[in-house]
C-alpha cells in the first residue's frame, strides 16, 4: 500500500489523444477495438497476467508505427524496451503463451537479422 501513496503524490501522466487530426481515425478505431477487446477477453481469463498486457499493449504500439501492418514485424530487443521487459526468456514465454491462447499468432524467425512476424487476430 505504501507505493501505492507514493504514486498518487506524483503528478500523473496526461496523454493527449484528442489534440493531434488524424486522417487514419478509423484505423485508429481498429487499434482502440483490438485493446479493448484484448483486455475484455484478458479480464475473464485468469491465465494472463501483467506481462502479458504489456507485450501486448507494446505490440499494438509497434503496429501503429508500421501504418497499422499485419504481421508486425519486430525483433524481441524492441517489444522488450517497450514493454519493460529486461529476459529474453520472460519475453518468449509470454509471447509463446499468447499465441498459444489464441490472442495473437507467433512466427518466430529465428535468425537475429530478421525480426519475427506477429499477426493479430482480428
């Protein structure tokens, strides 16, 4: 409970979405109804924890600045600075197990100068 007074003391962090136009608006709804739906599902399902929805959350971000593409293609390095990660190996199981639930599909490229393809299932 202690860190929790810590961070409320804080100033909180104010994103502005509703300043910027911008002409993908529906894209941007594609993006906002994958979230959604990706944390509706998460909320009924006990197996996903926080590191789970960061990755995912760190994935949606990717696609965002690849003009929403499907696949993402991303190495591991990249996901892991966003989504706070610092193993490689939390970082493979949790988007192993991601694709395994059926949230995402996973292809691995397994070579370090090719990033891995992720496709979201929407």
């Amino acid at each position: 409970m202690q860190g929790l007074n810590q961070q409320s003391s804080s100033r909180p962090v104010k994103l502005k979405t509703e300043d910027r136009e911008d002409p993908r608006s529906s894209e941007n709804n594609k993006q906002q109804n994958l979230l959604c739906a990706f944390f509706s599902a998460a909320e009924k399902d006990y197996r996903i924890s926080s590191t789970h929805l960061g990755i995912f959350a760190a994935l949606l971000h990717c696609r965002e600045k690849q003009g929403s593409a499907n696949p993402v293609r991303a190495y591991a390095c990249q996901i892991m600075e966003i989504s706070k990660i610092s193993s490689p190996a939390t970082y493979h199981k949790h988007i192993k197990q991601l694709s395994e639930y059926g949230y995402l599909r996973y292809v691995p490229s397994f070579k370090k100068n090719r990033p891995s393809c992720i496709y979201f299932l929407d």
